[in-house]
C-alpha cells in the first residue's frame, strides 16, 4: 500500500497526522482531514508547520505534557489523551481523541475527530448504566417480594395450626367410618402443608444467616454418618409403604471419622431434603443408596437413585430459588435450593450427576472441621 493510499485512509477516518519538530510545533504530514477547517478557518496542506496547542486547541496543552515524557522513552504501544470536546468556529461541538506514537525514531501525534464512534460508545455507556439501574430496581422489588412470601407464610402457618387444633378435637367426636376416614385423609395434607411451610422459612433463615458470620466449633462438629443413619430411620416406613427401599452403600468404614463443619439440625435437613427428592423420582421397586467418602479434607455424600434423571433443560437451574422438575407435586421448588445456600455457607459445595447405569445422583462435599 502507498504512502498517498495510506495518507488519504487516514484522512477518511477523520485522523490527521502531525510530526513533533519541537516544543509545541507540529508538521502536518500526509492528507489533511476535512474537519480542520472547520476550526483553523483555513485549509492546511501536507508538510505545513503549526504550533500546537492553539486556542483551537487548549485541551492539548496539558496532554503534550505526558506526551513528551512518552516520546522520550520510546515507546512502541501508544498514548491516549481520553476524549475530549471542542467547539468550531459556527460554535457546533466535537468529540476528539488523540495518541502520541513512536514510528521509527519519530514523534508522532494522531488527532481524531470521533463522530459515530463517539456516539456510539457514549451509547453504549448509558445502555449500561440503564441495565444496571434495571438491575438494582430488580433486586430491590425481589427483596420487597420476599419480605411479603415471608410474611404470608407466617400467617398461613397460624391459620394452619388453628386448624390441626380442630383436626385434634374432631377425634373425640362421634364419626361415622366415612368421617374418620375424611379426618385421616385431612391429618395428612396438613403435614404435608406443614412440611412445605417448614422448608419455605427453613430457607428464608438459612439465607438471613447466610450474611451472617460461622463459627465453627470442632466439639459440636455434626458426624455425617449419624445424621444419615437418623434420615434412614425417619425416612423407612415411607419408603417401605410404597415398596422402595432406602439404605447404606456397604463399604462405608463405620469406625471412621465422619464429622464435617456444620449445624446437625440444618445438616439432617440438606440430607433429608435429597433422600426425599430422591424418593419421590424413584420408581416401585427401586432402591435409593446413600454413600459417604473421604475426599482429602473434605467428605463426600452421594444420594443415588434410580429413577428416570433429570431432564437436560432445568439441569443448569437445579439449585436456584422455585426451580422444579417435570413432576412438581405441589411444591415451589425451594428444597435443592435450600441444601445449596446452607452447604455453600459452610464451606461446601453441591451438584447433579447423571448416572451412567440410569437415574442421579446428587452429591455434596463438606470439609472437615479443623482440630
């Protein structure tokens, strides 16, 4: 490419090209751009010296200060003065930009008339100051939603008790066959509504304590193997009333040291709260297989089952608040959520895999508390 080629391109692109001779003066080399007779009055041509800054130009004046600190190193990457504006000789304003280079032992100064490029780019500036005060507007009305499911629940759980009182006395009442097996069928719902309501404040507690400091206690450190052992037992008749069964992985070393950072209360739950995702995506006759292994300073629980899997399309949003499956039963989708805010809260972490011989497993590590 010619050096007039060269000379009209960068004219085109609104950049004109000046030499450094000596302080303040410049020598214009190649193609002028048509914008600097908009400020000069004049038209320049190529090889014409001008001092450098004019009144035309009093931003430069401070930028030639970094400038001649540059060109006196050498540099081979290039100085840029940020944007500024001026204002022509019809009073329009203009965005610029300029660059001190180094081109083979000569000083170099690029002036540049932004247009587009300017205004593109302060576009994009406020795209991304509106999307970020969406965001915040976001988070906010999701903070003043919370506040109001928190509140809701409260009282949906005193109307709840209110009514298993009635439930209670309606046992000593003179029922007919029907009526006790209405009253049964009434007794179950409201453990079920009990449970949803225990697993929706479980969570909105575990993530208030979440911003709150942990200490951990070695002493008081919960024993990973006891507390599935207990889920196991709580868990039993249900599995074996609906023909499932529910049990240890045989090579677990029982004598080993299984104790992890956490609270037992919570733990119990984030493994319950697996056995009975489990449960309820497993199939007649299938079995449900709890294992836990060392993994350096950590341990490991895996929950296998073998139902049909998780499907493709919500694998990525497992964990996240009201995430639910295909089979939603009822439920708002916060007991994955729950085990990943009080795991990762003590240093842990959780996950999905598919299994290879069929159905999940879900896992999570926690480490061990330090002696």
């Amino acid at each position: 490419m010619t050096n007039s080629i060269v000379s009209d391109l960068f004219a085109t692109l609104n950049i004109l090209i000046l030499e450094r001779l000596q302080d303040s003066l410049f020598r214009i080399t190649g193609t002028t751009p048509n914008w600097i007779e908009r400020f000069f009055g004049r038209r320049f041509t190529s090889e014409i010296d001008i001092l450098i800054p004019q009144e035309e130009f009093p931003f430069l004046a401070n930028f030639l200060i970094d400038a001649e600190e540059f060109w006196q190193s050498n540099s081979s990457i290039k100085l840029s003065s940020g944007l500024w504006s001026e204002v022509d000789l019809t009073g329009k304003e203009y965005q610029f930009e300029a660059y001190a280079v180094c081109v083979n032992d000569k000083k170099i100064l690029l002036i540049e008339l932004l247009g587009e490029k300017f205004i593109n780019k302060q576009s994009l500036i406020q795209k991304a100051r509106e999307s970020q005060l969406d965001y915040q507007h976001l988070l906010k009305e999701n903070q003043k939603k919370d506040v109001l499911i928190h509140c809701i629940i409260h009282d949906i759980a005193g109307q709840l008790s209110a009514i298993n009182c009635c439930l209670a006395l309606l046992e000593f009442e003179n029922l007919s066959p029907k009526g006790k097996e209405f009253l049964e069928i009434g007794r179950k719902q409201s453990i079920q509504q009990e449970m949803l309501i225990k697993n929706i404040l479980d969570v909105f507690s575990t993530e208030v304590r979440s911003l709150e400091a942990f200490t951990v206690d070695v002493e008081d450190a919960p024993n990973l193997l006891s507390s599935a052992q207990e889920v196991i037992e709580l868990s039993q008749p249900t599995f074996t009333l609906n023909n499932k069964q529910l049990q240890l992985t045989s090579n677990i070393d029982m004598k080993a040291d299984w104790k992890v950072v956490g609270e037992k209360s919570r733990l119990d739950r984030v493994i319950l709260n697996l056995v009975e995702n489990a449960y309820r995506y497993s199939p007649v006759g299938s079995t449900v297989t709890i294992d836990l292994q060392p993994d350096g300073e950590y341990v490991l629980l895996n929950v296998d089952d073998e139902g049909s899997g998780v499907p493709a399309e919500i694998v990525n949003t497992l964990f996240q608040k009201f995430s639910q499956g295909k089979h939603k039963s009822g439920r708002v989708g916060l007991g994955l959520y729950f085990c990943r805010i009080t795991v990762e809260h003590w240093g842990g972490i959780i996950g999905y895999l598919p299994r290879q011989e069929g159905g999940s497993r879900f896992w999570f590590r926690l480490p061990r508390p330090i002696t």
